[in-house]
C-alpha cells in the first residue's frame, strides 16, 4: 500500500491496481498537465495538475465502493478506471481538446488506444483486467460507469473542490462525504437516496457558481482561444502531428510553439501574459442561431471578413463562440417516495440556475487594445447582430469593464 499526503483529501492511500498502475509512464504524464489549463493566468495559485486530480478521483470512487459494498474484480476495474480516466487529456486540458478532437475524431475520454498497449495494458492485462472494460468504464458505460462518468461522478466531486482550493474561491464548495455515502444503484441506475435533492442541487449550485468565476472567467477564455489557435497554426505549419501532440504535456507543446517560427508570436503574447483584448461581448439573446450552429470553418470566415473590414492582419481577430449553454447534471437521478426521478423535474431551482446562465453566456470577439472599437462594430456588421448604437456602447462598455481588479486584463 501506498500513502499520499493529498492537499484536498488529506491522506490517500493506493492498494491494488491502482498502486501498480501508478509510476506507468502514461499516467506519470500527468504531473506535467494543469488541471486548469490557462486559469492560471487569472488565479496565480492554480497549479494543480490533472495527476493530483487522479488520486483524488481514486480516492472518492474507492470511498464510494466501500459504501456500495462493491469488492473483487468488480471493485479492480473500477478503480482502475477511476485512476486512469484522465490519461487521454493532452497538453492544457480541455483548452485544446476541440483541436485534437478534429483532427483524430478522439476526445479526452476516447481511451482504447491508451490502454491496450505499453505499460499500462500489461498492467492490467497482468491482473486479469481487460483494458477493453477499463476504456468502458471511462466513458460511463453501465450504473458504475456512472461513478467514474456521469452526472454523479466522483470526478466532479473532486475536481469542484479541488479547483476552488486552489484557486481561493468558495464556490466549489460541496459535501462530498454526503454525497458518496447517499449513492445507490437502483434498476441498474446511479442515484442519490431518498431526502437528498438538496444534496444534489448543491452539486449543480457549485459547478453553475464556479462557471462564470473560474471556468469561463473572460481572461481565462482569451488565453484559451490564443492557445488554442496557435496549436492549430503549429499543426497546419509544421510537422507535428495531432496524434504527437495528443501525448505532449503543457511544457512539451510550449516549447514547440516557441520554437517554430509560424508560432512564436503567440507563445510570446501567452509567456508575457499579452492577450488580446474584447472588442465585443454579446449576449445570447444577441447571437442569432446561424452564429451559434457556425462551423469551424464558418468561424474562421467570419474572422477573416472582420480583420478585412477593418484593413488589419488576420491573426489580430479571433472570434470565440461557446457551446450552448446546457446543464448535464439536471439530469442527475434522485430516489423521491421510493420513485427514481430526475432532478429537473423534482427542484425548482433547476429552472432558476438554467436561467442564470444563460444570462452569463457571452460570445467574445477579441483584437489588439488598439482595434477593439473598430474591430466591435466591424463585428456587428459582418456577424448580422441586431445592435442599435447604444446597445453596442453598452456592450462595448461591459466588454472593458474589469470584472476583478486582480484579475484585470
């Protein structure tokens, strides 16, 4: 057995298939990837990395079986799965995850190909664990595919509070004892027990706080979007491969884009923290359908058509458009008068936090400090935004408004 000292969980201790899955150099990788990818340039202290995340998801699915009764190979797999689930992470996390994504047809939890070959499928192939099961288990598959991914996954657990430790916001903030301890499998689902819909709607109250503080702060979107062109420039410029730049850590693919010429300017603008600033920030009641359903490609249209109106290069634009906003965990599972039901149709307040962040999505349109006039009403134009002229200064105002003095653009 092994005992680690954890800042969140305190002591975690590894037996098992986790301990001899541990020091494989796959998950090892993982030291050298922040959980958080570019938040770090709004919270300073938020070094975590997706490695220290995997002990802690170990650690809550391992609590969660004791309290399951789960024991033998059933047990093995699924911490196994636990300690694993993030090894298809590349470098910065979900940051350039769509990059890779479209490009190899893979996301994070798209695992198989990890898992059957190397260190960590002869591990498990050792144990009498088929890596098929574990690749599985990773994207949810089955009731206890749920505890690894799922709307009550020990994944969120760990990571909301995780993240609001060391970011220094109070918002991540979650009884994770209560709900690991509440978890039953009901007709081969994942539920919370009887008498705890306020336990669940706490989770989904962290994860709709810690959205628009943390995860979509504007500065931490800004970096992201520069990161994630200039990984697609050092893709469609260089010999680097998608599939090489899926097993890179952040250090790897920060020192490729410094070294290859087509992407020293934006590893510059990222080291020196130099970000483009927000010509325009549009509510979703502003941002017509076609803008929403846009392309890769389409977007990429539109930024060119921007920089053109205004006589500007190019890669002085870029136009950041979110999913929809959507709310996986209202779908979470909660036993009321002996009945499995969903929690949106059990808590009102699920219908108030959907509203709240609809109201907090906005599409950015980003360039230099010195074009960000023109480039806001080149945008309203080219984009087809229904602004009249004191919209579009209201919106301009709010797009150089500093939302945290320390964390002013």
């Amino acid at each position: 057995m092994t005992t680690i000292k954890d800042s969140v969980h305190d002591h975690i201790e590894i037996d098992g298939i986790a301990a001899d899955l541990l020091n494989t150099p796959m998950l090892q990788r993982l030291r050298h990837v922040k959980q958080l990818g570019t938040v770090g340039l709004v919270y300073p202290s938020a070094n975590h990395t997706r490695f220290e995340h995997s002990l802690g998801v170990y650690h809550l699915a391992s609590r969660a079986l004791d309290h399951l009764d789960v024991k033998g190979p059933r047990r093995d797999r699924i911490e196994a799965a636990a300690i694993l689930h993030d090894i298809g992470h590349g470098p910065f996390s979900h940051n350039i995850e769509q990059v890779i994504h479209r490009r190899t047809g893979k996301y994070h939890d798209d695992v198989g190909d990890l898992l059957g070959d190397g260190a960590i499928g002869n591990t498990l192939r050792s144990s009498g664990i088929d890596p098929g099961r574990i690749a599985g288990l990773i994207r949810g598959e089955g009731a206890y595919g749920g505890l690894v991914s799922g709307e009550l996954d020990v994944d969120r657990m760990d990571y909301l509070v995780r993240d609001a430790h060391h970011t220094g916001v109070p918002y991540g903030t979650i009884d994770h004892e209560r709900l690991i301890r509440e978890l039953r499998i009901v007709d081969g689902e994942l539920v919370l027990d009887e008498g705890n819909v306020q336990t669940a709607e706490s989770l989904l109250l962290a994860r709709a706080l810690m959205n628009p503080t943390v995860y979509e702060h504007h500065v931490a979107r800004i970096s992201k979007v520069l990161l994630r062109r200039a990984t697609e420039q050092l893709l469609e410029r260089t010999d680097i491969g998608a599939a090489q730049l899926r097993r890179m850590d952040d250090h790897d693919l920060l020192v490729a884009l410094r070294n290859h010429e087509p992407t020293q300017p934006y590893a510059s603008r990222y080291d020196t923290r130099d970000l483009l600033k927000r010509a325009l920030w549009a509510e979703l009641e502003d941002v017509p359908e076609r803008l929403l359903d846009a392309t890769h490609d389409r977007i990429r249209e539109f930024e060119t058509q921007i920089a053109d109106r205004v006589d500007i290069a190019e890669a002085t634009v870029i136009l950041d458009i979110p999913s929809r906003p959507s709310m996986t965990e209202t779908s979470t599972r909660v036993m009321v008068n002996g009945e499995i039901r969903r929690l949106d149709d059990q808590s009102p307040l699920v219908s108030a936090l959907r509203t709240a962040q609809e109201n907090k999505w906005r599409m950015g349109v980003y360039t230099d400090a010195e074009t960000t006039e023109q480039v806001g009403r080149a945008a309203v134009t080219e984009l087809g935004l229904d602004l009249d002229g004191s919209r579009i200064s209201r919106v301009r105002r709010e797009s150089n408004a500093t939302l945290d003095e320390f964390t002013a653009e």
